[in-house]
C-alpha cells in the first residue's frame, strides 16, 4: 500500500521540484544578467546581458520580465517601442514582483520601483522613490545608483542633481560601471559638481575599456571635439565603431557621420548610409532622417526617391508632433514635395537638379552650424521651387541650429 502512494505521489514530486529547479535557473540568470549589465566584478558584455535576461524571461521571472517591459516602454535593447504592450506585460507580473519583494529576494524591491518609476510616473513615482531611498541603506551598488537615477531624473522627487552625483559616486565606488560613466556625465555637463571635462574622459574611459557602450560613445564625442582630451579624429570613430557594433544607435549614428565627411577613417558614404540604418533601427532620429537624405541624393547608394519618401514618412509617423525636434526642415520638406510630381526631361527637370543641389549644399552648412549660409541658399532654393508650386521650410531648421555632428 505505502509503495502504491509513493507512485501517486511521485508525479507531483517532479512538477513540485521541476518548478523549485526553474525558478533557481531563473534566478541564477537574472543574477548573471545583472552582473553583466552593470560591470559588477566583470566586463560589460550587453549580447550575453540581453540573453540571460530573454532566458530569465522565459523561465517566469517577474524581475526579468519587468525588464522586459521597461525597456518595450522606452524601444531600448531592440525592442520596439510599444508602451501599452509593455505595461500590459509589467500588469500581468507586478503581485507575483510584489510578492518576491515582500519575501526579500534579491533585486526584486529595486526592480518593482523602477518599473513603477518609468510605467507609471505619475501614479507610482513618489512610492517609487520612497523604496528606492529605503533600500539605498542597503550595501549595493544597484540601489545606489537607482536612487542616484531618481534625483537626476526628478523621480518622485525633485530633480537634485548634487544628490544624484554623490549617489553615483557611491554606486561607482562600490564597483557599478555604469554609474561611473554617470559620474563622467556629471563632470562632463557640470551637474552637481565642477564641469571638468579631463575627470569626465577618465570615467568615461575606465568604463569604455571594461565594454559599456554609452561610455564609449561618450568618450567617442570628446575625441571629436577635443574636450577633456587632445582632438583626434581616429580615436572618436575608434570608439563609435566599438560602440556601434555593440547596438549604440548613438555612436552609429556618430559613426555614420565620420564616414561620411571623413573624419578619422576614409570616407566612405556606403558605410555611412550603413551605419545610419543601423543606428535608425536603434531609435535615432537623425539617423532615420539621414537614411532618407541618402537615397533622396544618391548617397552611398543609387538615388531611390520611393525610399527616401519611405523613410521621411516614417519619421513623420514616427516622432510627429511629440518629437523634441520639429519635423518641417527643408530636405523633409522638399523631398516629400518633390517625390509627388512627375518631372520629364524639360527645364522643370533642369530646376529640379538646381534646387536639389542647393538644398543639398545648404544642409552642408547646416550641419557646420553656418546659419547664415543656410538660409542664403535655402531662400535661393525657394525661388526656383515656387514656379512649380512646391513647398520648403527653412525657419524651423535654423532655429534648431546648432546641428553638428556630434552634439546631443
């Protein structure tokens, strides 16, 4: 009889203890993940970051797929941006997330106020803040750091940025990369401390030379421009291109540029039009907006005015009114106009080579922040344009300017 129960029993034994041993594997890669997030006793290594994080998922984790979530709500780490998607996915985990905070599992309160913080500022962001100060008494470099994020970010709290510089100094210390490269971004921008910029380059590069690829898009932009360190041209594409072939749309994004007017490699404007898909895929919107201007004017590829049209309209759907950029700039403008009429070989052709070349050298003047130059031409441009009834727009684009290249 007592060996007939412990075969009934035996198939819930396995399911019971398959279910302890999945939720140790999901913990044991969660942790993992963390380590290589944040350069916690190793280097940066953000592919294997994203796939112990995606496997953490699949097991059921609610830490991982509350990641998952925060990062579908920004359209970071490849995820498309979907918001509604993400909260949806954050909902369905947020009592199990609950819970394991409550029973103090690792990560998990910090992980819970976090999530809080991004998907629902306004409703959870002061309850967030509250836990992340809480948990800030703790030894841990993450919680410091995630308190240090509040303060600069205006989290619940009031935006402090000497809190937030001494918080991530902490983190820093206590061996979180990322917060160190936030130190160099403070030095950098002068927020909560002294602007040094030699201070923000060696942040930067201690957390460049150890794989964390914002760090080395950082580093990548004082090269360039000769802040904190001696100008050179071929360390900033060195370190956009180790940047970018992590998923850095920033530094493609830079990188893209440097191909393109040939600043520390050789130009190549088929690697720039590459660089700048990549760096469009990844988010950025100057880069979305490049690839257009590329097969708009022949740019590393054969001129294709169906994709540059492609392309504008994305930007447009896109960012639309709620970009912090306004999309009425002259090339949008004008190749949208312009891709709508049928142009045959007479002197409207002729007028449309002319126009295309103006604009094309006005958006070179641009780019070098020479405001006055642009609008020179872009009025030319306009002359010519407006016997064919089509429209452009300069004004918006120079009230944007400054527009280099390596600006943010």
């Amino acid at each position: 009889m007592k060996s007939r129960l412990s075969l009934l029993l035996l198939p819930g034994f396995f399911v019971l203890a398959g279910k302890i041993w999945a939720e140790s594997d999901a913990e044991a890669l969660y942790l993992d993940a963390l380590k290589y997030s944040y350069g916690l006793g190793v280097a940066v290594d953000e592919a294997k970051t994203l796939e112990l994080y995606q496997q953490a998922a699949e097991l059921g984790d609610a830490r991982a797929l509350a990641w998952k979530a925060r990062k579908m709500f920004q359209g970071e780490w490849g995820f498309a941006k979907e918001p509604e998607k993400a909260k949806t996915i954050f909902l369905s985990q947020e009592e199990a997330l609950q819970k394991m905070a409550d029973s103090g599992l690792p990560d998990a309160k910090r992980s819970l106020a976090v999530a809080w913080a991004i998907l629902f500022p306004s409703e959870r962001g002061k309850q967030a803040f509250e836990i992340l100060k809480a948990i800030a008494r703790e030894k841990s470099a993450l919680n410091w750091g995630s308190l240090a994020w509040a303060y600069a970010h205006g989290v619940g709290v009031e935006k402090n940025p000497t809190q937030a510089f001494a918080w991530y100094r902490k983190s820093a210390e206590g061996g979180n990369l990322n917060s160190l490269a936030e130190v160099g971004f403070c030095y950098e921008n002068g927020l909560g401390v002294v602007r040094d910029e030699k201070e923000a380059a060696r942040c930067y590069r201690s957390a460049a030379e150890k794989n964390l690829s914002w760090a080395q898009s950082r580093l990548g932009s004082l090269y360039e421009q000769g802040f904190g360190v001696p100008k050179d041209g071929v360390e900033a594409a060195k370190w956009y291109r180790q940047a970018s072939v992590q998923g850095d749309g920033a530094a493609s994004l830079r990188l893209g540029l440097c191909y393109e007017k040939g600043v520390g490699v050789e130009k190549n404007l088929s690697k720039a039009l590459e660089a700048y898909l990549k760096a469009a895929k990844a988010g950025e919107f100057w880069a979305a907006e490049n690839v257009g201007r590329c097969y708009a004017n022949g740019l590393g590829t054969e001129k294709n005015l169906g994709e540059a049209r492609k392309w504008f309209e994305y930007c447009r759907a896109t960012y639309g009114t709620n970009s912090a950029i306004p999309l009425e700039w002259s090339l949008e403008d004008y190749a949208l106009s312009r891709i709508t009429e049928d142009v045959g070989e007479t002197s409207r052709d002729r007028s449309m080579a002319i126009i295309e070349g103006l604009i094309e050298a006005s958006y070179v003047h641009l780019v070098e922040g020479d405001a006055d130059q642009f609008q020179g031409l872009m009025l030319m441009a306009e002359r010519v344009h407006s016997n064919f009834g089509a429209r452009t727009s300069h004004k918006s684009a120079v009230q944007r300017l400054p527009l280099g290249p390596f600006d943010e």
